[in-house]
C-alpha cells in the first residue's frame, strides 16, 4: 500500500448532510477539505486554491459535476485529480464522466473503503513524484 500525504481536497456535493459525511471521512484518513454546493462554487474555489483532487457529485444545482469537469479540464490541463460520486446507475453516466475528463468513479452511498481506495488509485502515482501541492492554480 502506497502511503500519501495529506491531500487538499475539495468536495463538490449540494446535499450538506453528504458533505459533511464526506468531510469526516476524509479528515480521518488524514486529508483536508473544502466544500462547494454547485459547479460555480467548485470554480471559484479553484481559482483561490490548489488541489489535488475533487470528489465532484454528478448531480448538482446551477452548474453539474458534468459541465464543471468540461470547464475544469479546458482551464487547468495539469489540474487535479477528478473523482465522480453518484446514486445513478454507473453504466448510465460512466461513458459522459470519463468523456468530460473525470479520472474515477465511485457511487453513491460513498463507503470508507471505496473511497480510501479511489484516492489511492488516482494519486499514489502522482505522489511519488511530489509530496507538495501537486497542482497550483492559474
């Protein structure tokens, strides 16, 4: 098992009982995380701080995880990580998640071990390279 330092993570999610589930979580895996309601909210957060992965919920208000991983992916080519989280049905959406640019896929109810094991899917690579923040905002 490939050990990863503490991560900066942001959460994509409008439910706040699933954010806050998510956050925890996270917090005792050892990562830290931000919180936005809406695909706006993911982008504006990505233009006030690096991170190395976004738990993107699918389904969101305003603008959804889809088009904020489209806008993501056009304005931060080196950006980060993009775990997709949904109650759909995988084979529904996985073919127009992977299409927008997201890296992983994990459903909803997020479960401990899932989750610990699509962060260290997606960034035991990137963090043999760098234990610092892995990507910076433009």
């Amino acid at each position: 098992m490939t050990i990863i330092s503490a991560l900066n993570i942001l959460i994509a999610e409008d439910n706040p009982v699933n954010q806050k589930v998510t956050q925890l979580m996270l917090q005792r895996i050892g990562h830290r995380a931000d919180l936005a309601a809406n695909g706006q909210e993911v982008l504006r957060a990505m233009e006030n701080r690096a991170y190395d992965l976004v738990l993107m919920d699918i389904q969101m208000p305003d603008m959804n995880g889809i088009e904020a991983t489209k806008h993501i992916r056009s304005r931060w080519q080196q950006g980060p990580k993009i775990i997709a989280i949904t109650s759909f049905d995988p084979e529904f959406c996985r073919e127009q998640c992977f299409s927008a640019g997201v890296d992983d896929f994990i459903n909803k109810p997020i479960r401990m071990n899932e989750l610990g094991a699509a962060i260290e899917r997606n960034m035991s690579m990137s963090s043999s390279k760098s234990e610092t923040l892995l990507f910076q905002p433009i």
